[in-house]
C-alpha cells in the first residue's frame, strides 16, 4: 500500500494478549483510509480507525487517577476492618478456650475450684516435652503411670489424659490454606 501509509509511520507497540496478538500502529492519510482498512483486513488482520482527541484523553487521565485513589482508600478501609475482625475474633476464640478451660476444669477437680488458669506459650516443638514436665510436677505419685497420651494402637475412643485441663489454642485448619 505504498502512497497510502504516511512514511515510517508503522510501529509494534509492544502489546500482546494471551493468544500471542499483537498491536501495531499505522498512519494512513485520510483521504485512502476506507480502501487501507479494506486491503489490510483482506489481508486476514483487523483493522480499526483511531482519532486522538487530547481532550477525551485527559478526561480519561483524570478519570483513572480518581479510580486508583478510590481504589487504594477501599483497599486500606477493607484491610482496616478484616484487621478489626480477625482481632475480635481472636479475642472470642481466647475467651471460649478460656470458658472451656474453666469448665473442664470445674468437671475434672471439683467445685469449688481447686485449679489455677494458666497460659503456656512453648516453643516449636517442646509442647509434649512440657505435658510431661507439668505431668510430673501435677501428678500424685501413685498415680503418675495412668497419664499421658492414649496410645495409638488402641481403637477407643479415649483423649490424652492428664492430670491438668491442657486446651490447646491452634489455628484453625482453613486459614492454613490460605
């Protein structure tokens, strides 16, 4: 199409979709744009007629700054209150560990109570270490071989057993897949 596209005027833009298209810019003069758009899509391409307008661009300029600066305060208003929730979340679950601590512990010993409410935070790894060394301080001595943890080739349905409450307080398993 020589004559009809305006000379050095072709440019890739360094655009591609998924399926490997590509956009390329060409400046045709207006006089022969119908029979250009023509030929190039005979030419199996698609072709389609641009007008810059500055105008229209600077409304759209102005347009996505206000949705990006829209965008970014929903962002921080919706990381605000899941930061809000996941706290008072927390803040229940610890309450309901507590209450059901309270509660084994008033089954297990006895009203009035006769236990102390205590947090143990070990390290990765040292809970069974620690089960045991409070077994061993808590436990009366003649009664030290019925605790521990129910052993594994057995089929009921028995729980560890020890001579505190121990309510562990672990992530629950759909926010680890997260």
């Amino acid at each position: 199409m020589p004559g009809v596209i305006v000379p050095e005027a072709v440019k890739r833009l360094n655009m591609s979709d998924k399926d490997k298209n590509e956009i390329h810019r060409v400046v045709i003069y207006k006089a022969q744009l119908e029979d250009a758009i023509k030929a190039i899509r005979k030419a199996g391409y698609t072709a389609r007629e641009f007008t810059y307008n500055q105008q229209k661009f600077n409304e759209d300029e102005q347009e996505r700054t206000h949705l990006k600066s829209t965008l970014e305060n929903s962002r921080n208003a919706m990381n605000q209150t899941a930061n809000n929730a996941h706290e008072e979340l927390f803040i229940a679950l610890m309450h309901f560990k507590v209450i059901r601590a309270y509660i084994d512990g008033v089954l297990r010993f006895g009203i009035p109570p006769k236990f102390w409410l205590g947090i143990v935070m070990p390290r990765k790894g040292a809970e069974k270490t620690i089960q045991w060394e409070m077994m061993h301080v808590l436990a009366d001595e003649g009664l030290k071989e019925m605790y521990g943890e129910k052993n594994a080739n057995e089929q009921n349905d028995a729980d560890d057993f020890w001579p505190f409450v121990s309510v562990p307080l672990s992530t629950p398993e759909h926010i680890h897949r997260m």
